[in-house]
C-alpha cells in the first residue's frame, strides 16, 4: 500500500502545498514506487482524483488512492492496482475528515540503469505531468 513520508506532514499548515514520496504497488500503473507527488491540501476533491488520505485503521499511516465516488459519510476510494488492496474494499468509506489533499503532479526521479542517451531521453519525456482526473477508469473502477 502506498505511504508517504512523514516529510509531508511538515510545514501543512504554512504552505497550502506539500511534497510526498509514493511506496508501494497499489497506484500502479498511475504512480510507482519512488514517484513524488505535488500536494495540494484542502482541494476540492472530484471523483477520478488521485487523493493523499490517513488510512482509517491505522491514522499515522498516510496513503494514496483514487477518489471513486462521494458516497453517504466520505469518499470511497480505490488503488489503480486491482490487486494490491488496501482501499475501500477493505475498510469503507474513508470520511471526508481523513482525506488530507489532492495529488497535483507527478515526478518520476531518473533510475540509476538510465545512462543511454536514449534512455535518458525517453525519462525526460515522461519524468513530469499533472496528474489529472480519470475519468473513464473512475468508471471502470466504480463497478468493482
């Protein structure tokens, strides 16, 4: 299950923004282990959002998933990864309260193999982007 560092919680109030490091398989194919997120605390959240949340069970544990739907008592929530789990399936609805922000950008830090000049071309490509609502896998996700 993906967890962000503890460096996130550092410095929420100042900043309506904040920096966080994804673990874990849950997000993939969206975001791998080791992609950093641009968060934007307090975002209004849609359904298709990649959100940063504090896992029910367990609230010093901050994870990522994808707002689902609005549902009666927060947002239902789903990892990319249909078999990594850790999402709604498994504790509910996560209340609005336990939903910190929403994911911004993505950056994908170079991998240490990456020296060809076309390697390094194609990470430069694709290191950066926004990460942006889905809309038609928040349809493919919500018949799960």
């Amino acid at each position: 299950m993906p967890e962000l560092s503890q460096e996130t919680e550092r410095g929420r109030v100042a900043a309506p923004f904040g920096l966080a490091e994804v673990t874990g398989p849950s997000m993939v194919p969206t975001l791998h282990h080791g992609d950093r997120l641009l968060l934007q605390y307090g975002a209004v959240i849609r359904p298709g959002d990649i959100v940063v949340l504090r896992h029910p069970f367990q609230q010093d544990l901050l994870v990522v998933k994808r707002a689902v739907e609005q549902r009666e008592g927060g947002w239902w929530v789903l990892g990319d990864n249909p078999y990594a789990g850790g999402d709604s399936t498994d504790y509910g609805v996560v209340p609005d309260e336990l939903i910190l922000g929403r994911a911004r950008f993505r950056y994908r830090p170079r991998k240490e193999g990456q020296r060809s000049p076309l390697a390094v071309a194609r990470w430069a490509l694709s290191a950066a982007r926004p990460l942006l609502p889905a809309r038609s896998a928040s349809r493919r996700l919500r018949a799960r």
